[in-house]
C-alpha cells in the first residue's frame, strides 16, 4: 500500500484494530502501521496474526503487537486492551472491523446465526469502546480533575458500519441491524467522549473486494460495481485511507459523530 499521508503522521500512537488478520482488518493496520504507529492486532485466528504480523513488520517502523481473541467475549476483550496498555503505555486510537455473515432470509434465519453476527459486530465494538475508555481514557479524565483533557494527544474512535444498514439487504437481517446499532452507538459514544477529547466516528463501505464479497461469485462482484457510481467495488485500501483520514486529527480533527458514507455513490444518502 502507498502512504496517503504525511510521514510519520502517527509516530509514538498506538493503535488498536480489531479483524486485523485479513481483509479490510489487515488493510487499516497495514495503513496505519505505514504511518507510523505501533499496531495491536486483534484477532480470533492466533496463526493468521502471526503471518499478519510479519507482513506488517515489512512496512512499519514499530514491531507490531497481536492479541488473539474473540471481539465478543468481554473478558478477551479486557486482555487485549491491558496487555497494549502494559506494552505501550497508552492507546491513542481503536479501529473496530472485525465482523462476520451469517447469510439466509427472515424465514429461515437460526435465532443463533442472529445472535453471533450481532454479538461480533455489535458487542466488539461496544466492549473495546467500554475497555480503552474504562482502562485508560476515563482514569486520565479523573486525574485531570473531571475536566475535559487538553493534551493535545490524538484520540480517536473508528467504527465500522455498511451501506447496508441505510438500504438493507436481502439474507442479513442480523448484519444490517448491527450497522444500523453501530451508527447509533457511534453518536452516543462521541458526545460521551467528547470530555476525553476523542474523536468518535464510522465507516459505511459499499462492496469491497474482500473474501467475504467473493462469496456472492464473479458475476455478482461485477454487477456490485456496476451498480456504483465509479463504476467498481472498493478495495480494501481504498477504506484504510479513510480511516486514516478520519484518525489523522490535521485532517479530521473537526469531525466527530460522523457516519462517512464511502460507497462509491452505490448508496446517495
């Protein structure tokens, strides 16, 4: 990947990004790590991080950190932002991508599918957002006398919602009500951490050309791109510059509350 932003432009950060070892994950960490900050990779697959990892150590001036474990369980969770706090001594920023499908309509849906797209999407989200803010970010806010930070440190929230939450799609009713939740979460955490001075905002991609998207076949991912605006599906580099832009406080420091919509004009809002 080709660095979109000035050097270094996140050196001495530490950043979290959850579903990193492949995909629109790996992407996001590989970008930031290009720009300078040390990554902690967190996934449920120990193996995948490892390679992941060794890829990024390619680009970054920081070894990377992992974190295996499962975004949904809280006490996972937990360990994974103690052991980068304990590594670190503090996280600037937080990424949360990881996510899986669970595809079939209403009719057929298993009310346990429903619960484990929920439970990764919706819960990870929540308990990272809860544990950096209960673990770091709040014990900072206290020590300053329960007034609002102004150290000019970059903190900075990215969620990860879809295109799909705003126009629904057919087979993933669990899938479209977790984006839906994330971009409501993603308000309520922003005015919350506003005290922190934490910036809080999310992503909606449209189709990306992950592994998840291959599923749908050859023909599916070429009518997808048709059917957006720029005439193509995202690649996964395409949303890690967003999220660079958004975690970059030069660039979006004004921004916070935020669902960017990065669709490819799929989806006009």
């Amino acid at each position: 990947m080709a660095r979109v932003l000035r050097e270094g432009a996140f050196e001495g950060e530490t950043h979290i990004v959850t579903g990193a070892a492949q995909g629109i994950g790996n992407a996001v960490a590989t970008a930031l790590a290009e720009h300078g900050a040390q990554v902690v990779l967190v996934d449920l697959d120990a193996g995948k991080l490892e390679e992941a990892k060794a890829e990024i150590a390619k680009v970054s001036a920081v070894e990377p950190l992992v974190a295996a474990g499962n975004v949904a369980q809280e006490d996972d969770v937990k360990a994974a932002v103690a052991s980068a706090l304990e590594a670190t001594g503090a996280i600037n920023g937080v990424v949360n991508v990881a996510g899986i499908t669970r595809d079939a309509r209403i009719a057929k849906k298993s009310f346990d599918d429903f619960k484990a797209v929920l439970a990764v999407h919706l819960y990870g989200t929540f308990l990272f957002t809860r544990e950096v803010a209960a673990q770091h970010w709040h014990p900072l806010f206290k020590e300053n006398g329960n007034q609002p930070l102004a150290d000019g440190v970059n903190r900075f929230i990215v969620n990860f919602s879809s295109v799909s939450a705003r126009n629904g799609n057919i087979g993933q009713i669990d899938y479209t009500a977790a984006k839906g939740a994330i971009e409501s979460v993603t308000k309520t955490t922003a005015r919350e951490f506003s005290s922190y001075r934490a910036r809080v905002n999310a992503v909606a991609p449209g189709p990306v050309n992950t592994a998840m998207l291959a599923a749908v076949g050859d023909a599916g991912v070429k009518a997808m791109g048709a059917a957006t605006l720029v005439g193509r599906v995202a690649e996964p580099s395409d949303i890690a510059n967003v999220v660079c832009a958004l975690a970059d406080p030069q660039i979006s420091g004004y921004i916070t509350g935020e669902v960017l919509q990065a669709n490819g004009g799929l989806y006009l809002d």
